[in-house]
C-alpha cells in the first residue's frame, strides 16, 4: 500500500459567517477540496507554527546561486552598462534579491531591503522551507484574489529554493461572476453581484458547488442564473443530475427483477458490447482513478466536472430504448457508483 502523502492545506482566512458579497461564496468550499485529497492518498495535516528568524534564514541564503545583492534589479540593470555595480554604484546601498524572474516573475524580488528591512516574501519563504524540510510532503495555499499576483511570486520563490509545483502550490482562488440573459438585447450580460442569500434563492447549494468547481479555481467561475437547472438550455449540471437519476432508476428498477450488480470488472472489460457507446462508458470507468489523481495533484476539480460530463454526454444516447438486460444492468450499476463517488467529492449529495 502507498504511504499517504502527509499535506499542509491552509484555507483562505476568510470567517463565512462574514460573506458579503455571492462573489466570495466560492472561498468557503474547501471542504471538498479537503475531500478531493483525502480521497487521493493525503493525510491533511496542520504542522506547529515554526518560530521565524529571518535574519538566520537570509544568511543560510547568501551564497545559493539564486540570491544575490545589487543595487539594481538584473531587470534594471540590463539597461545599464555591465559594470555599473562596479562604478558608478559602487557605492550606493544595496537590496537582497532572490531570482524570481528564472521562474516565470516578472522581475526578481526584494527579501531585504538596503535598509535592513525584510519583506513579508522572505518570512513567508522561512516559515513554508521550514514545514516541509520537517518532513511535510506538500504545502497548498489557498488565497483570495485580494492578493494580487502573490501567487506568481512566491510559487516562483520557492522554485528558486528548489521547491517543484507538486511540493508547493500557493493558489488564488478567482471569485463567482453572475450573467443573466437580457431579452431586449437578447445577450447574455453581466449582472451585479448578490447578497448570498438572494443568490442561494436563485441556486440551490448543489449547482452552486458544481459551477464553482467546473471552471479552474483560478479563472472567475461564471454562472450564467437564466439556464440553471435547465436540461432544454443545456445546463451542464442539469445534464449531469438527469443522466445520474435515469441510471439510479434503471438500477432500482433492476433490482426489483431480481438483477444483480454480481460482475468482476474483469469479466465486464471482457464482454462483447454492440454499442460503442457502452464501450465509450467502460473506458471512462475505467479511466476515474487517473482522473482524480491528477484532479488531486493540480488541484483541479474541474476535471472531475469534465469526467462526470463526459459520462452525461456518453450515456444519454446510450439509454434511449435501452433493454434492462443482465449485461447492461452490471454496466449501469457500475456507472451509478462511479458517478455517485465523484459527485460526493465535490460536496454534491444525491
């Protein structure tokens, strides 16, 4: 068995008993998130609150290769004549740097500055160094946008420690943006934001989860309020919740003839299926785990969202006058589970 990979999530600073704004709901969902990784081998772990020293933690820091003190930035001093550090700065004060921009920053960024001053990136270096060099496999910081392109910077400082993305990801979530459709103009337009108890007369809890996390957490996540729930206006998760309540039906219904889910996995790969629709099905089935796996380690739900809407896509021509036979009711069965299992990872209960 694998060993469970031990993970620091540290969720938005934000009380929900505080929202505002529907803009911000998306912020409170981690608890799927929390699901999402527990469901994929993370122990989720809070470790002690390391003791900063950022005076000590600088020093150690002077002589790697991706410190370095200047006057200027590289970026500025690319402008300048090669020996300007030597000459004509020569003695001015200088800044400690660290070299973001290798790492995708749009500039190398201040740790402390010529008057001795450390910035919040250097504390923030110290204190996530310290977690993992503990022993903590992974750190995941959730943000909201308020941070700017925080996300940017210390992601790219930690690459410059030697930190890789799947040890490290700092995260800001984008917030939910409403549209309506506009009969006179016949356009879809953006709406002002909602209280959130005006939003959750409008959504119910489960769609509201589903179109948060069927858009990367960092892109704004649209929701469009005049198709919502609507299977006619091809509503992705009126689509999903229809399709997974005809194969809930066809199961019961099954059920009650005496059917069981009896068959190996096995020995249902191994069937002769006329549809290829139903071998479409199988091969999705089949294909779950590497989702969630690499739903798991981007951090990335929305392609849990994807799978499932392939499922949706895949199955609805699949079930139109299909026969409750023994070998389409252990697929069925298969598919019921397999979808009821994604749904509830992303907070969604049938």
């Amino acid at each position: 068995m694998t060993k469970p990979r031990q993970t620091y999530l540290d969720p938005p600073p934000i009380d929900p008993a505080q929202i505002t704004a529907s803009a911000d709901l998306r912020y409170i969902l981690i608890d799927s998130l929390k699901t999402l990784l527990q469901q994929t081998n993370h122990t989720l772990i809070i470790p002690p609150k390391p003791t900063l020293d950022p005076e000590t933690f600088l020093n150690n820091l002077k002589t790697h290769p991706k410190i370095y003190q200047a006057s200027l930035s590289r970026q500025f001093a690319g402008d300048f004549p090669p020996d300007i550090e030597q000459t004509t700065l020569k003695d001015e004060p200088k800044d400690w740097y660290i070299k973001t921009a290798d790492f995708g920053d749009e500039c190398d960024r201040v740790l402390q500055h010529r008057d001795g001053e450390y910035t919040q990136l250097l504390e923030d270096l110290q204190e996530y160094h310290q977690i993992l060099q503990q022993g903590w496999d992974r750190i995941i910081v959730l943000r909201p946008p308020n941070y700017g392109r925080y996300d940017t910077l210390i992601n790219a400082a930690m690459q410059c420690l030697g930190y890789s993305p799947s040890q490290f990801q700092y995260i800001i979530i984008q917030p939910i943006k409403l549209y309506a459709f506009h009969k006179p103009s016949k356009q879809l337009q953006a709406i002002p934001d909602l209280p959130p108890n005006e939003l959750m007369q409008a959504i119910s809890p489960e769609a509201l989860r589903w179109y948060c996390f069927s858009t990367p957490l960092t892109k704004v996540a649209p929701i469009n309020l005049s198709t919502v729930g609507q299977l006619q206006s091809n509503d992705t998760f009126a689509l999903v919740e229809f399709i997974y309540q005809r194969c809930l039906t066809l199961v019961q219904q099954g059920k009650n003839e005496g059917i069981n889910p009896s068959m190996s996995w096995d020995d249902l790969k191994n069937l002769t299926w006329e549809s290829t629709h139903a071998v479409k099905l199988l091969d999705l089935v089949e294909a779950t785990p590497q989702v969630l796996a690499e739903s798991s380690r981007e951090l990335a739900p929305h392609l849990i969202c994807s799978h499932l809407e392939s499922f949706s896509q895949i199955c609805q021509p699949w079930l139109e006058g299909l026969s409750l036979t023994h070998q389409n009711f252990q697929l069925l069965s298969k598919m019921e589970q397999t979808m009821l299992d994604l749904l509830k990872i992303l907070g969604i209960q049938r």
